[in-house]
C-alpha cells in the first residue's frame, strides 16, 4: 500500500491493523525498508493507493480446498493408526 499524508509525504508498507472506534482513529503499517511499526492518525491521510504485490495473487478457493482435504485425510489416518495401535480398531 501507498499512504499519501496530508503533508504531501508518500509511504509504502504493509497495513497490518486499523481501529475507526478509537480517538482518534488510525491505522497501523510496517514502512517499507524501514525498522518497527508506525502509527498514522486516520486525518493524516489524504489517499490510499493499493501498490506493490499482491501477497494472495495466484492463491485460489479451489488451492485451499485441496490443501485442506489433504490435511483432514492425513489426521484420519494418523488417528486411525493410533486407534488400531490402541486395540480399538
């Protein structure tokens, strides 16, 4: 993301939390190239652009399913084989 302030200032980072309830309300951003977190005040903001990579491009619904019914298939047998070693199977 491309954070324009209202001082004409333009930072790039990582959005990574926002609160509008509290006062005043802001939003929280990792700055690219830069150590630690910042903190900028909802009215410091003139324009939001989004920028950089889009970290879930290339990630799809169908790519999660997947990996997900393989990871359900793997806990049965892995419960499975701990029934059978228990007797219970």
């Amino acid at each position: 993301m491309t954070l324009e302030l209202t001082s004409g200032q333009k930072i790039e980072g990582y959005i990574f939390n926002r609160n509008a309830l509290a006062s005043p309300p802001f939003l929280q951003l990792f700055p690219e190239g830069q150590p630690g977190e910042r903190k900028i005040p909802y009215a410091d903001i003139a324009a939001i652009a989004f920028t950089g990579e889009d970290t879930a491009s290339g990630k799809s619904w169908e790519a999660w399913v997947k990996k997900k019914e393989s990871e359900r298939r793997a806990e049965a047998a892995r419960i499975a084989v701990e029934a059978q070693a228990r007797g219970h199977l």
